[in-house]
C-alpha cells in the first residue's frame, strides 16, 4: 500500500489547519507575566463557599460546638412532656381506659420529646420532636 497523497499546499501529509481555532496553543508565559518595573501585581483571591453542618438532634446526647458559649461540648438531654404524649393518652382514653391508664404515656420517656442543653451554659441547643 502506498501513503495517501498530500493535501494541496502541504507536503506532510497532514490536514490544513481549521482557521477557527490558532495555530498554537498558548503557553504560561501568555497568561501570567511577571510584574515589570512601576506595573503592580494582580492578585486574585477565591473565597470558597461556606458549609453548613446540620446536626440531626435524637435520643442519644451528641458532640456539637455550642452556639451561644462556642465550646466543644457533649449535650446533656432530658425529657419534656410533647405532642406524642398527650395523643398517646388520649387515645388511650377513647378506647376505654379512662380510671388511670390514659396517664401511661406521661411515664414513659419514649413517648416524651428529648431536650439538649448546653452543660456549659445550660441553654437548650437542640430539640427532638417525637410527633
């Protein structure tokens, strides 16, 4: 087999360049120079977004920076009488256990709302709503 022919004005063999792209590509020196005598430097800086962690508050206490004392701490938890509480004793009551056993709920921590403070500054960080 025998080598293609060339292209007319091009005695390589290789195909005429596209006039919509350069002939060379351009090189570091093309965009930054150094800074001349009496020109000033530019410099460029970039903030990178911010991020926001959100904390997803349960039963258990979790690590956390406080928000109002800015320290590293562990949350203290306690239960507070909420929503699934009264709902669990009223349903309780309809079905017909009205003499005592509607106030069930009330001693069960699972059906009461879980309270984080700060042990720091004792101000309430976080809340988490069984209903």
């Amino acid at each position: 087999m025998s080598a293609p022919p060339p292209y007319p004005g091009n005695e390589k063999g290789m195909p005429p360049p596209n006039p919509a792209y350069p002939q060379q590509a351009p090189g570091p020196a093309q965009y930054s120079q150094p800074a001349q005598y009496g020109q000033q430097a530019t410099t460029v800086v970039v903030a990178q977004p911010a991020y926001t962690v959100v904390q997803h508050f349960r039963e258990s206490p979790v690590r956390i920076k406080c928000q109002f004392c800015q320290a590293d701490i562990v949350t203290s938890t306690y239960y507070e009488t909420g929503t699934l509480t009264w709902v669990a004793c009223f349903v309780i009551a309809i079905v017909g256990c009205w003499i005592g056993c509607c106030l069930i709920p009330f001693c069960m921590d699972a059906c009461k709302d879980v309270v984080h403070q700060c042990p720091n500054c004792n101000q309430q960080v976080g809340r988490y709503n069984r209903m």
